[in-house]
C-alpha cells in the first residue's frame, strides 16, 4: 500500500484534512488536478469559528499577517454601511448578511472575529503548512478511475508522464462541486437545480459613473460593491447560464451590472471574474467503504457569505482525527460513521439558508413583498436576527455527544486561555481547570491518544474532555463523576489500553 490516506483536491478543504492526518501520525498524499492556482475569484475571508480552529493549530500569526496585506476597505466597509432596510440598531456588530439585508448582531451574541483573506491566500498559506510538514502534494495529477474492496482503494491518475495507480486504505474527495471522485464512487447528489446567474469579480470602474456600495435589490436582480474597492456579486433571475465556463468577458459583466444596477456603469479592467449559480446538491452520504467527500465535493450552493469555505474546514476538521483513529486501529465503533451524521446536519441547515435567500433575492412583486417584511421584522426582533446571525456564522452548531448534563457537552468550546497551545496537535485533550478534579488516574488508560492539561479555573467548569476538532464531548460544573467520563472516554476514543 503507498499510502494510508489519498485526498484528491488541494484547495483550502484538502490541504487542511492533509495537514489533520499528518499531524496525527498517518501517511497522506495529495493529488491535485491543475498545475497552477486558479485565480478565479472565491470566497473573501474566513470566519471566527475557522479562525480558531486555525489559530488552535498554531496559525494565528501567519494568518493575521497574510490578512493584513488584504484588509484595506473592510473594516471601513462594515463600519459604515447599512443597507437599505436592513437593521440598523445602534452600535450592534455585524454577523453577516441575509440575502443582503445586514444582520446587526446583538452584542450578547459571542461572534468570533473574522478574517478578510482571499480564498487563494489561505490557499497559499495551508500549502506552505502541509510543506513544512512534510506532505507531498502532487500537481497535475488527475484522478481518472478508482476501485475498492474491504481492505484498500485502487486510484488511477493521469499525469504529463503517463497513468499510474496509487493504493491507499482510504480515498477522500476534495476536488470541488463537479468532484470526480463523486461521481466515479457513485454517490448520490440530490438537490435543485439552478434559477440564476451570479457573477463575482473584482474589477475596476469609471469613477465618473459611480456605483453605489452596499447590497443593492432592484427590479432585475441583485448586487452588492464591496466590501473591498472593486469588489462586485451580482444575481439575475434569468435562468442558468449557456456555458457556465466560458471566461467571463468584460463587456459580459458590464452589460450584465447596467441591467441589474440601472446605470451606465462602465467597467475600465477586470482583474477576476467568475460565474456561479444557485444550484444546491448535497451528497446523500459523506461515505462509501473507504471513499469519502469533503468540503463542495459533499454539499453545493450559492457563495453568500462565504459559507462554503468555512463549513468544508469544518468538514476536515471534524474527519480528519475521526478517520486518524480508523487508519491507527483505536476508533471505537461508529466513530467514521458520526463523521457523515454529524456533518450532514450542518450542510443540510446551510442549503436551506441559502435557497431561503434566494427566495428574498427574487425580483418578482411577492418576493419583494416578503423581503420588505423580512427586513422590519430584522429590524424588530433582536432574537431572530442573532440566530440567523449565529447560523451564517456555524456559532449555533451543537452535536449529539449524549447525556447533555452541561450547558457545553456538544458545543465548540470558546477561546480560553492556554487552549491554543493545549489544542496544537489535534488530539483529544482532558483539561482540568480546578485543583480538585484528580482525573489524572481516570485518563491513564487513555494516555497514549488524550493529553491531561490543566487549564486557569472558569466559573461554571470545572473539566472538559475536548475533542480534537474543538468540540465537547463532556464536561462537569463540580466533582467530576468518574463514571460519565469514563463513558465518554470510551464511545469516542475508544477502549483503554
């Protein structure tokens, strides 16, 4: 076998699923099709739940100085702004956006700081990571047929130098919406199929025909400019495009923006421009014997908020220990099987949020009715707005991780301090934050694959059994009941030794 794990796709989702499998002992390869990055512009940022997830592995830094290069006009942007209709409480945070109308979040709400970045720089940034960690990603290398039977996948690829097979014991795609490993496992991609056409570009145009920033609905669709200077997303209701493929010209997107915005807009340069749609699929599994999808290999929508990057991190973060603990021989079982139960939730939550928005998008008098009660009843109900807040954000997440008798068990554990460093390697992690708690007895059987930390004393906690991908899996306001933990020890890492 030439590898425990083959990822087929080295975007952003890939390369962070790579670095998770490495870290945690297991032999990965990446495969990726295109010799080149794709330039074609992508999401524009990160948001807080990536944040720390990345920052927990040691990114923080390197993140906030790539971002730093890109931020310029952001803050500015979401400081000034305020759509029309949209909340405008004062002194709230943004959380997001809702089909344009902005969500001006309650300060109650936790909302963990984003990050302006370019899809493509944090591209860079996780390839440099895996790098350094020693993971070899294989360009021009495109997956063309695959095998399977109980014990390993046979992957066929084509290169400059001919075809070759690799066997590996697990397969996971990450090769994007039109993912080829998809579709040569066979699994099944039900959804919608798509209304509209959307262009996002970054571009440069005449000042002397303005163009309004913000999120503008107008009679033939909607656009927003910004956050950045030259930054456009505009939607027609006129039906999917002819040839979605077709480089996107810019006499195209002029023609397109004049009839949407109503102006004589005129486009001087197009540094970027790319075509989406609102078609919205979701794989029925994440899993298929040794074959798995990640990322838009496993769910497909609209890009509104950027949601499809943040959710497939997500994706990699909850596999990668999961599928670690198979290939190491100490998963209990079931454990690969939460990875679709659990993820499949998510996804679901962000496919139905993303065709709710394109209802209010729709430019059709009942559409524009709802949008308009939509928008006072943002502007009147703090509740609603927070929890649409918290789910564009992925902050409302809480997985089935049994009896619930903590307000925390299932939830992402909020920035403490000395997590970071107790969370560097994505390993499980006991953390003691009370003198009394004595668990370290209680973990002993468990050492080899749970690190024993002990963290500063928080009101309401006092011990946590963290889960690799931040998320826990039990936790105790008192004496710790030694028995719960040790439940919990077993069902997700498995028998001690």
């Amino acid at each position: 076998m030439d590898d425990d794990v083959v990822v087929a796709g080295a975007g952003p989702v890939g390369l962070l699923l790579a670095a998770e499998l490495s870290l945690a002992g297991v032999s990965v390869t990446v495969l990726e099709r295109l010799t080149e990055q794709n330039q074609a512009l992508k999401a524009g940022g990160i948001n807080g739940r990536s944040n720390q997830l990345l920052a927990r592995r040691g990114l923080g830094a390197r993140i906030a100085a790539e971002a730093a290069k890109y931020g310029d006009g952001f803050a500015a942007f979401t400081r000034e702004r305020t759509a029309p209709g949209a909340n405008s409480r004062p002194r709230a945070r943004l959380g997001g956006h809702f089909a344009g109308l902005l969500l001006n979040t309650e300060s109650a709400l936790e909302v963990p700081p984003a990050t302006a970045l370019p899809q493509q720089a944090l591209e860079r940034l996780l390839g440099a990571w895996v790098a350094e960690l020693g993971v070899p990603v294989l360009t021009g290398h495109e997956v063309t047929g695959l095998s399977q039977n109980t014990d390993e996948v046979t992957v066929r690829v084509r290169t400059s130098e001919g075809t070759k097979a690799i066997r590996c014991a697990y397969l996971v795609g990450c090769d994007g919406g039109r993912s080829t490993v998809r579709k040569l496992a066979g699994f099944p991609f039900p959804g919608t199929d798509p209304l509209t056409t959307g262009y996002q570009a970054a571009l440069t145009l005449d000042p002397a025909v303005p163009l309004p920033t913000g999120w503008h609905a107008t009679d033939r669709g909607l656009y927003a400019y910004g956050p950045k200077p030259g930054r456009i997303l505009a939607v027609e209701f006129t039906g999917p495009p002819a040839d979605r493929d077709a480089p996107v010209t810019q006499a195209e997107l002029q023609e397109a923006l004049r009839r949407i915005s109503d102006t004589d807009v005129i486009v001087t340069e197009v540094e970027s421009a790319a075509r989406f749609t609102d078609n919205t699929r979701q794989a029925a599994t994440y899993q298929r014997g040794r074959v798995l999808l990640a990322g838009d290999a496993a769910h497909v929508h609209p890009p509104f908020g950027g949601q499809g990057l943040n959710i497939g991190l997500q994706d990699a973060a909850n596999l990668g220990w999961k599928l670690a603990a198979t290939v190491r021989g100490w998963a209990p079982s079931g454990l690969l099987d939460s990875y679709t139960t659990e993820r499949h939730a998510v996804a679901g939550q962000v496919l139905e949020n993303t065709r709710a928005q394109i209802a209010l998008m729709r430019p059709d008098p009942h559409s524009r009715a709802m949008r308009a009660l939509f928008a006072q009843l943002l502007e009147a109900d703090v509740t609603l707005t927070d929890l649409l807040g918290a789910r564009l954000q992925g902050l409302d997440v809480r997985y089935d991780a049994g009896p619930r008798t903590h307000p925390l068990t299932g939830r992402y554990l909020p920035d403490l301090p000395g997590l970071a460093d107790a969370m560097r390697l994505p390993r499980p992690v006991l953390a003691e934050l009370s003198d009394s708690a004595g668990l370290g007895a209680v973990v002993e059987g468990w050492s080899d694959r749970v690190d024993l930390r002990r963290l500063p004393a928080v009101p309401g906690v006092t011990a946590l059994l963290l889960r690799p991908d931040g998320y826990v899996a039990w936790a105790a306001d008192g004496a710790p009941d030694v028995a719960s933990l040790h439940e919990a020890l077993t069902t997700w890492f498995g028998e001690p030794r």
